[in-house]
C-alpha cells in the first residue's frame, strides 16, 4: 500500500543510513518508460536501470531517446528525467540536519523536473543544480529545466542554452552576467553563446510543443502522496541519526573504559614485576 514508503526506509537502512559507504545513498528509480543507465564517476562501464534499481552519488544517468525516469530520493523529493538526458548526482546528504544537507545536480544535456522534498523546504540554500551556461537555486519549489546544446536550424527554433520553467515557489537562474528570479509560469532563459543575463521568455519555448510523454500523468498524484509523508520520512530519519549518534557515544565511552582498565592492569602488572625482582 506504501511501497514508495517501504523502499525508501529500506534504502536507508541499507545503503548508509546504518552503515557507512564510500557513496551516499541519493534514491530509487520509482517508474521508467524505456532503457536508461547509469555509470559511477569516469567509469565506462553502464549499468541498465530499472524500477527499483539504487542512484547513488557520483553517478551519472543516461536516459534513451524515447525513455521517462521518476527518481524519488531520501529526502522525499521527485525527479522526472525526460528522454535523452544526460544528469549527475554531485552531492547529496539527507540526515534531517540543517547544517548537512544538500543536494548538488547537473544537468549535462536534456530535461528534467524537479520537486523538491524536505531539503528544498528547510535548506533551500542548500540546493543547486548546474547546467553548461547557468546555475539554478530554489526556494522551495516544483521547477523544470532544460539544457539545448544547438540552436535550432530555422529562424524563431530553440536557441542553445538553459530553459528554466516554474511550476510552483521559485527558482533563481543566475550566470556569470547575474541572475533572475522566476516565479510559477514564468520562462527563463540562459543563452549557451551570448553572454547576456539570464532573460525572460515571452512565449512557452517551442521544443514543450512537440515532446509527448506516456509517465507524466502519474506525477501529480506522487507529488501529493509524497509532500503527505515528509514531515514523517524526515522525523524518521532525524530519529535515526540521533539514534546512531548516541550508539556511537557509548561505543567511544565503553572503548575509553577498556583503555583506561587496560592501562591499570598493565601498571599493577609493571609494579608486580618489579616487586618480584626485588625480592
């Protein structure tokens, strides 16, 4: 019944929420339409994904020309990747503590959706994602981005660049030139070759017009059921890490007692020695 739920308290538990493992656990694949892959840091090697499959920090996701990939990460938020983009996981921490969490994605080529989750609601600061002409921050928000690498053929197509639409809160897409605030309808735009400020658009960018996808439908209702479970999935997760630290701070006082036990035993050991000797 809360499947989307279960998997992610199991991926916490397994992949570094008890444990500590050289990549931080990021999210599952939650729907996929189509092949999509992923390779850790300059790895070539790619592993297919599918629905369930594990994202980690340090890897970057290749969807196909046809594919749609819905990640939902620890934080409770959702990503829509759409069909031939290329997106890597910078950095990623979700302990439920304001002076750790983070989330650091670029977008290489393509689109992708995102609906923040609880780091995009407390740690708004703490969000970046990253495109070849721009960087986006948030202030809590359901935002989408493009990346064109090529203009296209006819006069009035798709210039080169970074497209930023928002659907809800606000996004502010800046480049070295400076930087605009984007609010729910707006389109903002970062040109790959002219170095201008981000602008705004007056018209919804063509290249909306001729994308179809067959998954989009079921975000709506995945947005609404995970913004329902936040508050929980963070409170778990604070409780977890509380948890994990206190265990720690016994191990630590347990281990300094069986020092400071260990030093006796060898100074009455020493004392004894000498004590033989003498006699």
């Amino acid at each position: 019944m809360k499947h989307w739920l279960l998997t992610i308290m199991l991926m916490m538990c397994c992949q570094g929420w008890c444990t500590v493992s050289a990549a931080e656990p990021f999210g599952t694949v939650d729907a996929l339409s189509g092949a999509a892959s992923a390779a850790s840091g300059d790895s070539t090697d790619e592993i297919a994904l599918a629905v369930g499959s594990q994202v980690s920090t340090g890897q970057t996701i290749t969807t196909g020309h046809d594919t749609e990939l819905h990640i939902v990460t620890l934080d409770g938020a959702f990503l829509a990747l759409r069909p031939d983009t290329t997106f890597r996981v910078d950095e990623y921490k979700a302990d439920a503590d304001a002076d750790a969490d983070k989330v650091f994605m670029t977008l290489l080529k393509g689109s992708l959706r995102s609906i923040t989750g609880w780091i995009g609601k407390y740690n708004p600061h703490a969000y970046r994602l990253t495109t070849p002409t721009a960087v986006i921050g948030i202030r809590g928000t359901d935002h989408e981005t493009t990346v064109i690498e090529e203009s296209g053929p006819q006069p009035g197509t798709d210039e080169a660049g970074t497209y930023d639409t928002v659907n809800e809160g606000k996004t502010v897409l800046s480049n070295a030139q400076g930087e605009t605030e984007v609010t729910p309808g707006r389109h903002a735009f970062s040109a790959w070759h002219n170095r201008i400020a981000p602008l705004f658009l007056n018209k919804r960018p063509d290249f909306w017009l001729h994308r179809a996808l067959r998954i989009e439908n079921r975000i709506a209702a995945r947005k609404a059921s995970l913004f329902q479970h936040i508050e929980q999935l963070r409170n778990e997760r604070r409780q977890a890490r509380l948890s994990t630290a206190a265990d720690n701070r016994i191990e630590k006082q347990q281990a300094r007692r069986e020092r400071i036990q260990e030093r006796r035993a060898d100074k009455a050991r020493n004392r004894k020695k000498h004590m033989d000797a003498g006699n």
